[in-house]
C-alpha cells in the first residue's frame, strides 16, 4: 500500500492495514525512504500492536516521521493503533478498522 503513494500519479488518500512502509534496506524505493512524496495524500495508517508478522514499529516510525510535512493540514495524517490485535485482527478491532477506512474515504475523496 505505502509503495503506491511514491509513484508518480498522485493518490488523494490511503489507509495501509498492517503494512510496512520499510521495504528490505537494499530496496532503494522503499517508502519510507522517500516520506517527502506521500504529502498532501490523506493517510491513515492502521497498526496492530501485537503483530509480530509485520510488526508495527516502521509504520509508527514513518508516520512520526511525516507529521512536520503535515503541520498545515494535520487532519490528512491520522494514526490508529489496535493493542489486542496481532496480524490477524480480533473481530472487533477488524470491524472497526473497515469502519475507520470507509470514513476516511468519504472525508478525503
């Protein structure tokens, strides 16, 4: 998901579920290398923090990384962390992340 947001179309908003923005270090257009792009793009980014199949800790990174990016307009950058959860989401957590997105979609585009 995150590696969309660096192509050269632009993308009005996004919500990464359990994603990295952190590719393998010798991958030069892994996102989190390139966090200059992915602005104006809504973003919201949905962790769970006991994933240890795509731990959340790069996403966390990156999404502190681009709040000075998003100081003008910090309702395009919104970060939400799930504690119960590992890579498979409980039910709960799973309905409201889908609930989470589809706002996010309806605000942003």
């Amino acid at each position: 998901m995150y590696e969309l947001l660096i192509r050269d179309y632009p993308v009005e908003a996004a919500v990464p579920m359990i994603s990295s923005p952190a590719f393998r270090e010798e991958h030069l257009e892994s996102p989190h290398r390139h966090p200059e792009k992915i602005y104006p793009a809504a973003l919201l980014t949905i962790t769970a923090s006991r994933d240890t199949i795509v731990p959340p800790e790069a996403a966390r990174k990156f999404h502190d990384s681009l709040l000075p990016m998003y100081a003008e307009k910090p309702e395009r950058l919104k970060e939400v962390r799930f504690s119960k959860s590992d890579h498979i989401m409980i039910p709960e957590d799973w309905e409201e992340s889908r609930r989470l997105a589809g706002e996010w979609f309806v605000k942003f585009l």
